[in-house]
C-alpha cells in the first residue's frame, strides 16, 4: 500500500508458452506422392487486416485465400467485446482464386532463362472492394488487381422466330432455321408484314440480369528492365504511393502509378567488380516512417537509411552488425554471416534478422548489437562442411514477428519451425513439425534462449549427407525445409510451407 489508498503491483512476468494447434492445411500430400517442382511454395504473405493471404509458387501461380471464420462472427464479436470477454475463434481460411503471374522468359542479350518463380508478394492497400498486391520473379514486378466482377447474362429473350418480331424486323435467333434477313436500319425487306390490331402479346424484350459473379485478376502494371541481378525483395511504403525493389547490388524506389520509371536510391557496386566483398539479401521499409528503410548483407550487418539525407543513400544513417568473437573466424564464417530476411516489428522500433545460424533482435535505437539472439541451428555447426558440399548452407530461412511485438519465429530442416518469446525474461522455444500434429517433435526448453544452447547434449551422427541428429535424438533431414512463413498481424497464427502445401496454426 502506498499511502493507504493505492495499491502497488508487481510487475507482470513474461508470458506463458503457447500452446500451438493445428488449424488448416492446404494441398496435403498423400503418402508416398511426388512433389511437382512448379507446385513449391516460395513465398507467403498476409495482407495487413490478416483477413487474406497469398501464396506464391515455383510456376509464377500466386493463389489467393481469404478468411471465413470472422464474416460469421461479426455481430457476436461486438458482443463479446462489449461483455470484455476473451474470443477463441478457431481462425478459418478457404481457396479464393488463383492466376498465373509470371511465365517463364528468355532474355535474349545476355542468353539467359528467367524462370517464373514468385519471388515475393506483397499486399497493397485496398480501395473500392477490389484488392491489390505486388509480385515478382528474378527480373519483373508486377501490380496487380483482383475484383469481383458482375456475369451479365441476357434473359427473357424471344427465341421462337416467327414471334419474335421487333421494329418490323423478325429477330434470329441460334435455332432458326431459315432466319429473316435485317436491314441495317433494323427495316425488313419484306413490306407485306404489318402488326395485327393490338400487337404482339408474345414480344419480349431482351432483359440484362447479372446474379453471378467472378473473380478477375488483371495486371495494371509490369515494372522491367530496371534490375540487371535477381530481385529478392520488394517492399511496400507506409506513404500507399511507392515501393522498392532490391537485388544483389541495388535499391529501386518506384512509385506504383508509374512503371517505366524508378529511382536507384542504393548502389553497392564497385568501380571494378574483383573489388565486391558483399551484396544486398533484403531489403525492408520501416513501417509507419516513410523516409526510412533498411537493408540487410552477406556480411551480416544492416544499414538503416534516411530517403530525406540525400537522393543516393549510399551513406547509411545506422549500422547494425554484431562484432566478431575474436578466435572464432573459420572458413564458414561469412556463408553462415549472411542475412537472408530482415523483418521490422508493427511498431517500427524493432528489426528481426535471421542468419543461417540464429536470429537476431536489433532495436533501432541501439546499433552495438542485438537486443536478443537465439539459435536455431547451432547443433548444425559440426556440419558445415556436409552442409556447404550440399549447398543447403546457403539456404535462405525467412523469418518473421507477431503482432504484438512478444514473440519470433522461423522455419528449419525437416519441416520443422521454432517460435521463440522475445519479451524480457521470456524462456519459450518452442519446436513445431508443418503437420497435422505440430508437437510431435518437441524440444527440451532452454533456461535462456537468448543465449548459446551449447549446455544442451547434441549427438550428430557423422557421415551422412542429408540426415542426422538433432539435439533431442531427432534424425533431421536437408532435403525437407520450411523455408517461408507468415505470422497473422494480430493473432498468434501462423502461415508456413512445407514443400506444396501450406499448413496453418493458431495458439
């Protein structure tokens, strides 16, 4: 008590470990069936209400979903809100189109193949019911717009000929058989037709009904030719105007209005190329400042960018890169370094990166190193060289951050994927299977996640090439990954993909 009439709280622990279900899958494999290579998932994204989610795949298909489970549930949601009670809705998605987005091309000049694989997808705002999104492959973004469009069919027309009689000219119709010939004016060359006193009871005219409708998704824009490597990012501008595009050695800033012209606002390429040491992996914009950006290395560090310093940012306002425990260099040591995906939280003060090792926790307004790092492949560490021969070390593991700031996650081997709490004093770690039961495989939860899991006893099984052992005496298999996954933005529910099929859960 504190002078008699208030009372003192402790302050709140950390939150308790999710208990994660299984909601949904998408495209599940039957047992022994082999996985078409244009049929791989290679990118997930939730538009910003968690309401749609699109999926992109190796043959430049983006396949749309959209949520059922709240149209329902609208009017009780209210309710429920009003009596302060908690909603533990089971989140529901069904299938609600899908269109080619890219083909495969060949770029003439440089005798070069450009596959179809969607790269990324990202969701723009909305406007007047129709939804809008980016997608792109190695070479081409493309804006497009998916609306529900009115089937106008034309009914209660006269199809019997010898009624169907209309300004002195008898209408044809498919099954006539010797139909009457018009005049252009819509005259009859016949002049001994004359209507019978009191007309025609039987003319009918044609009426324009439309009861169904249909979803089209038309392309309003391709931004080409503006990347001379592959793009592996684009991301929207909190402004709803413009939009970048990163590759290996460049930023692009585009505006969505117009496609034949951008603005590189990032070059990283040296006068002479032998002189390269590193390259762009990804590329982000802040989410609520729209001057700000980041972009992620192969060495491992992030530079935060300010658009308003000056028009080529190729000074960094901010430099995030943790540095080198001394004795620790190896060979291996900028392969597994390179950041493949950096994600900013929703409120902007926090940027998660992921390594091929950890992930990584940076506050924006502390540049000297993570605020948290948890490991995620450190038992892989004795096979690096397996991992480097076959080329699974470069794999790239997207990460990705709840809505609510509380709570990280990403995608390993063997289809598996780890969440882990990054509030303070969190100790959740949590290993989840993409499968209908998501906790078959799991692990043992460390005392400190943000710290080295080396305490814990790892057996890895010498030799072999795409399987061993995890800490836990889980065998662990290169060959299947989760490499992309999605956290709904306000609810604990996750989107990831295992090879064709896209599994959900919710907690």
């Amino acid at each position: 008590m504190n002078g008699g009439d208030e009372v003192v709280t402790a302050p709140a622990g950390p939150p308790q470990p999710l208990d994660w279900k299984f909601s949904q899958v998408f495209g599940e494999r039957t047992a022994g069936e082999e996985v078409q290579e244009v049929d791989i998932i290679s990118a997930i994204e939730f538009d910003k209400t968690g309401d749609h989610l699109a999926t992109g795949d190796r043959g430049g298909r983006v396949v749309l979903f959209e949520r059922t489970d709240t149209k329902d549930h609208d009017a009780l949601r209210r309710d429920l809100e009003r009596m302060d009670h908690p909603i533990n809705r089971h989140p529901e998605f069904r299938y609600k189109t899908e269109f080619q987005s890219h083909e495969p091309e060949f770029d003439y000049l440089k005798s070069l193949e450009i596959e179809e694989k969607i790269n990324k997808i990202r969701w723009c705002q909305t406007a007047n019911g129709a939804l809008f999104l980016l997608s792109t492959n190695d070479k081409t973004i493309k804006f497009w717009k998916v609306q529900e469009k009115k089937v106008k069919k034309i009914s209660e027309m006269n199809l019997d000929p010898p009624k169907a009689v209309g300004n002195g000219c008898v209408a044809s119709s498919s099954n006539s058989n010797s139909p009457t010939p018009c005049l252009a004016n819509g005259g009859s060359p016949d002049n001994d037709f004359s209507f019978p006193p009191g007309g025609l009871p039987s003319l009918r005219l044609p009426v324009v009904t439309s009861q169904e409708t249909n979803l089209v998704a038309r392309c309003r824009r391709v931004y080409a030719h503006a990347h001379d490597y592959h793009i592996n990012s684009i991301s929207n501008n909190s402004d709803g105007e413009t939009f970048i595009s990163a590759d290996d050695l460049r930023i692009n800033l585009w505006n969505l209005e117009i496609s034949n012209q951008s603005f590189n606002i990032v070059d990283v390429k040296p006068a002479n190329m032998e002189d390269l040491t590193e390259v762009i992996t990804s590329a982000e914009f802040h989410p609520t400042h729209c001057n700000m950006l980041a972009y992620s290395s192969s060495k491992g560090s992030i530079r935060l960018i300010d658009l308003r310093q000056s028009a080529l940012c190729d000074s960094h306002a901010k430099l995030f890169e943790e540095p080198e425990a001394p004795g620790s260099r190896s060979f291996f040591t900028e392969i597994i370094a390179s950041i493949s995906d950096i994600k900013f939280a929703k409120d902007g003060r926090y940027m998660l990166s992921r390594d091929y090792m950890t992930l990584k926790l940076w506050d924006i307004n502390m540049d000297s190193g993570p605020v948290s790092t948890f490991q995620v492949h450190e038992y892989l560490r004795p096979k690096l060289c397996d991992l480097y021969e076959n080329d699974s070390i470069f794999d790239k593991f997207e990460c990705c951050l709840s809505g609510d700031g509380l709570r990280v996650a990403t995608g390993s081997y063997s289809n598996l994927f780890r969440v882990f709490g990054c509030a303070p004093g969190s100790t959740e770690a949590t290993t989840l299977e993409a499968s209908k039961n998501p906790v078959r495989r799991q692990v043992q939860t460390p005392s400190r996640p943000s710290r080295s899991l080396s305490s814990i006893t790892r057996v890895v099984r010498r030799g072999a090439e795409t399987s061993g052992i995890d800490a836990n005496g889980n065998s662990f298999d290169f060959t299947t990954k989760l490499l992309h996954l999605a956290w709904h933005p306000t609810e604990n529910s996750i989107a990831c993909a295992a090879a064709n099929s896209l599994y959900m859960y919710y907690a």
